[in-house]
C-alpha cells in the first residue's frame, strides 16, 4: 500500500515511516506541514493519507483541515487523521466528508499498540471507519436516554461497532461465541430502533449516525 | 497611632483630647457650614419672596432663573465642601476624574448638586441646631433667675451640656465629614480604567500566553516524545516473541505509557482547551458537557468572533460551574445556556439538584467569582437549599 504521512515532529514522523514500512507499506512521501501534504497528494495520489492534526504553519488544527479539503476534492481518498486530544467535533468533520467512507480518528497512543494501529490502516485504506474509542465515548455518553435502556454487555458491543469492529473481532475482543455476539448485536438494533440488517460497513455508520442525531 | 479626622482624635483621653486642636477644629466646621447656609437662605432666600409677591410673569422667569442657578452653583458649593472637609480630615478629598464629554453628563456632578443643595438646607440647619443645642442653650439656662430654687437643675443642664459641647461638636462634625467623603468622593467604577485596572488587565494577559506558552511547550516537547516512545516501543514488541517474558514486559511498558500519556494529555488540556482555540466556545463546552457525569442539555448561541479573553473567561467559567454541578449538585439533569445581549455575554447553568451551594463553603464558587470579577464581570448564584440551582454570569464584551 502507498501511503502519504504528515507529521511535524520529526522523531515522531519517522516513527511513523518505520512502523509503516515494517508492515511492508510504501510511504511515497512523508512531510511536515499542510500544505505540503495537500500538495505531495496532488502530485502523486497515495492509497491512504496518514495525517496529524496540529501542524505548521498556523499550528492549529491545519492538519484537519487540509484533511476535510482533501475528502472533500477526492471523497474516495482514505484518510487516517491521528490526534493529540479527543476532540469529538473533529473526528464529525471527517465523518461528513465523503459518506465516512475510507475515515479514521485515533489518539496517537494508540499507535504504540502496533497490530491494532495496523489494523485501523488496513481497514481505512479498505473504505472502513474507525474511530477512536475515547470519541465514541463521548458520543455515547450524549445519547444517555435510549443507552440506558441497553445492558452493560450491549452497551460493549455498541462502542466496539462504532468504532468500526466487525462481529469476529467483537466476540474475540469480548471473549464470547460468535453466536452471543450476534444475538447482542440484534438486541442492540431492536432497542435502538436501527434500521435492522445493515451489514459490515453500513453498519458501522448506522450506528454512528444513530449516536450524532441525538445532538 | 496617627490622628487624621476628628472621629479618630476622640477617641483618646478626654483631657488629651480637650488639649488638641480637634474640638475647634469641628467648631470652625460647623460655624462656616451655619454661616454658609445662611449666606445661601439671603443669596436664593430674597429671589424666592419675588417669585411668591411679584406678578405671574416674574414668577416664571425667576423661578427658571432660580432653579439654573442652583444647578450652576452646585459643583462650586462642592468644591467647597471638599475644601472645607480639611478642617476636619488631613487626608484631603479628591473630585472624581472628569470623563470625556460634557461635565453634565457625569452621575458625580449630579451627585454634587444634590449634596449641595442637602448641605445648604438640610445639613446646615443641623449645624447651626448642634451648634445651639451646645452653646445658646446653656447661656439662655444661665441666663434664667438665679434667686428662683426651681432654677437650679436647669443650670446643672446648662453646665453638663456646656461641658460635653466639645465631643457634640466634633461628633456630628465626624458624622458630616463621613457623609462629605462618601457622596462627593470618586466611586470605584469611576475610577475607570485606572491603574489598578490595567495592571490587572496586564497580569491576566501575560498569564494566559505563558500558560499557553508552557501547553506548546509540553506538546511538542514531552507529548511528543512520549508518542514517539511508544512507536519504539511497539516496533520492539513486534521483534519479541509472542509469550516471551520480553514480550510481556514491553506489554507492561506500553500500558503504563499509555496512562502517562492519559495523564499528561489532561494537565494540557486544563492549560490551553484545543477545542476552544479550533473550533470556538460553543463546541468546547459540548465537549466539556459530554465529560459531566450529569446530563446536560447545551444551548450556545454566540458570535463565532468573541474576543479571546472572553471566549476563555465564559470556558473555564462553564467548566468549572459543570465540575460542581458533577461533584456536588447530586441533579438528574442540567442545562447550559449562553447568549449576547447588546455588549454582554449572559451565562446561565442550571441544575435540579439539592441547591445550598455556597460560595463561603470552599467550592471553585470564590475563585469563580473572582475570574468573573477580575474580566470585569458579575456572577449570580440562586441555590436554595433543595435546590434548584441558578448560576448567572455577565461578561462585558465591548
């Protein structure tokens, strides 16, 4: 896979090109600023844009916004936007562009746990969505009324949906039978009135519209 | 310790006090306060009897002429009184500053009028009573017959009264000096941007871009190693095998960055809110309502352009009254409303909590108040006991 990395801290930007080229990706190139990187993806469109939000030159969220405006011109383009801080009305920009389709928001911890990071570029790069636990959180947490209605264990399978698991990795992450885990799943779309049977990646974005429309 | 008015020169030894130059001091303060409002009763007194035995038409024109005259004289019969207060008080009595624009315009020249006029009429006949009370009484009760038996307590009186007149007369000339002071002094809002003011002003912008400062620092600097660290750390984990005792540790190792991490990433965020600086004051305190254990309906609707300072005050403002509703408020739900009345941002937080909270009692409430204040602010807090609980703050925002 061809990746685009932008990240100003250089320590942290070769990090970032090691760890990709361990799991044998091409990084065709790797910059500093925004508009660098709108410029290096112009020039040579890469299979995914791995991304940092706080970057030169005003040192705000350039990062982002360079990411919406990629999204925006090229909706196919899968874009991986890494975060120092949760901040949930990020991670929505991203969503709105391009249907969520091929959109990630993580906290840059994350990457530490190296396989699950890999996991999140794969499933971005493959049109997925992937949020950041943290986010869905928060956007849970909006949503009280109707959450509450769900059990503790529903509730786990909702967070994990959200942020773009499917039922396999739900089952092993909970450590439950595939069966349990679709049984959860169905209850969870009965009580929340979603729109029933949506699979795989509609899924994922069923469920994430359902928890923003409760704004 | 030092004497500076006649309240703090009585209280001393009676006789140390009959030594100092007090007493005549209060005596030739009221003397010129009778004799001043004397002067005014002939000055305005003799115009009056016009305006009542002249005709209709010199009724009017007097009157008009009367009444600007007494508005005119006003600011010079407080001069003074300012003046006059000395006799009394070493500490001399500044005019409030002049503000731009026409004198009239000033609620301290009005106020000067209105005290004049009270010295001239009210204040004066108390002076010249004062004044009879302690000495033409006691001289009319000599006076009596001295070959009447029934004469005698009243001479006691007389005697008593004269003897007390030094502490009646500076007691009342205290209480008129006080009175002096209060009404025709500057008032802290007209101070206006003083010096105070501005050095307050000053501090609080140089605090927040240092904090701002230190938060850029721990984001590029230890933030970023830390992150930086865990990519080492988990590209070592990939070349240990898995169940090994290196894998394990290195798992171990990672976790306990992770809550570092955690850590750190708050302390930031308490420093310099990101969201507050990207995407402005209504999303921040979404995200800080979404963080309150206490559900909360948020309702921001402010100008995307709110001067800065403002923008942080009405943040750590919301933030810290959505910490106490959290803590303490025991509220099944809480609300957040914000809104710009012409120059002002209105706050409102409310909750159905238990109510009693008191700013005295050691909350955030105190220091609340005192961000409010320092942006030039005011705070209201409604929280009966039993709730429900009201918090109210303006900010000016020009």
């Amino acid at each position: 896979m061809r990746v685009i990395v932008a990240e100003d801290s250089a320590l942290m930007r070769e990090g970032l090109v090691g760890l990709l080229e361990r799991f044998s990706h091409t990084v065709v190139a790797a910059v500093g600023d925004a508009p660098a990187l709108v410029g290096a993806v112009r020039r040579d469109r890469p299979d995914l844009v791995l991304t940092d939000v706080r970057m030169p030159p005003r040192n705000a969220d350039d990062g982002l916004r360079a990411a919406v405006e990629l999204r925006s011109a090229d909706p196919a383009l899968p874009v991986l936007v890494l975060s120092q801080f949760v901040e949930p009305v990020a991670a929505e920009a991203l969503l709105d562009t391009g249907d969520g389709d091929g959109v990630g928001y993580l906290l840059k911890d994350r990457v530490a746990d190296v396989t699950a990071f890999a996991a999140a570029v794969e499933r971005v790069a493959g049109g997925g969505t992937v949020l950041d636990p943290e986010v869905v959180r928060r956007l849970v947490r909006r949503r009280r009324d109707p959450v509450g209605r769900l059990s503790p264990r529903e509730r786990e399978v909702l967070d994990l949906m959200a942020q773009g698991r499917s039922n396999t990795e739900i089952a092993a992450t909970l450590v439950l039978s595939d069966a349990a885990v679709n049984k959860h799943v169905r209850a969870v779309f009965t009580k929340l009135d979603l729109p029933a049977e949506s699979a795989g990646h509609r899924r994922v974005l069923a469920v994430l519209a359902w928890l923003r429309s409760g704004q | 310790m030092r004497i500076a008015t006649a309240w703090q020169a009585m209280d001393q030894r009676p006789l140390r006090f009959l030594l100092t130059l007090w007493p005549w001091r209060s005596l030739a303060y009221l003397l010129t306060g009778a004799a001043l409002g004397v002067m005014l009763i002939v000055v305005f007194g003799v115009p009056s009897s016009a305006l009542v035995l002249g005709g209709p038409a010199l009724a009017v024109g007097t009157g008009v002429a009367l009444v600007v005259a007494v508005i005119a004289v006003g600011p010079l019969l407080a001069a003074l009184e300012r003046r006059r207060l000395r006799l009394v008080d070493d500490e001399p009595l500044p005019a409030p500053p002049r503000p731009p624009g026409s004198r009239w315009r000033a609620p301290a020249t009005w106020r000067a009028v209105g005290f004049a006029l009270l010295a001239a009429t009210g204040l004066a006949t108390l002076d010249a009573g004062v004044l009879g009370l302690s000495f033409v009484l006691p001289v009319l009760l000599f006076a009596s017959p001295t070959d009447d038996p029934n004469a005698w307590p009243l001479v006691i009186v007389g005697v008593l009264l004269l003897a007390a007149a030094p502490w009646t007369v500076t007691s009342w000339a205290g209480a008129r000096a006080a009175l002096t002071r209060t009404v025709l002094g500057p008032r802290g809002v007209e101070l206006g941007p003083g010096i105070a003011d501005v050095g307050t002003r000053r501090l609080i912008g140089a605090f927040e871009s240092e904090r701002s400062r230190i938060e850029r620092d721990l984001h590029d600097g230890a933030q970023q190693r830390l992150v930086a660290l865990g990519v080492s750390l988990g590209l070592a984990r990939l070349d240990a095998p898995d169940g090994s005792a290196l894998a394990d540790r290195l798992d171990d190792a990672r976790d306990q960055l992770g809550v570092a991490l955690a850590e750190l990433r708050d302390l930031v965020r308490g420093l310099d809110p990101r969201t507050l600086a990207d995407h402005g004051l209504a999303a921040a305190v979404e995200d800080q309502a979404a963080r309150c254990p206490v559900p909360v309906e948020v309702d921001v609707s402010l100008p995307d352009r709110l001067p800065p300072q403002v923008a942080t005050t009405a943040y750590f403002v919301l933030t810290e009254a959505l910490t106490n509703t959290g803590r303490h408020s025991a509220a099944r739900t809480a609300s957040v409303t914000g809104r710009r009345h012409a120059d002002q941002v209105i706050l409102e937080v409310r909750d159905d909590g238990r109510g009693g909270a008191d700013p005295a009692a050691g909350s955030g409430l105190a220091g609340l108040a005192e961000r409010v204040a320092l942006a030039g602010g005011r705070l209201r807090l409604s929280s009966p006991p039993g709730g429900p609980t009201l918090l109210r703050v303006e900010l000016p925002c020009g």
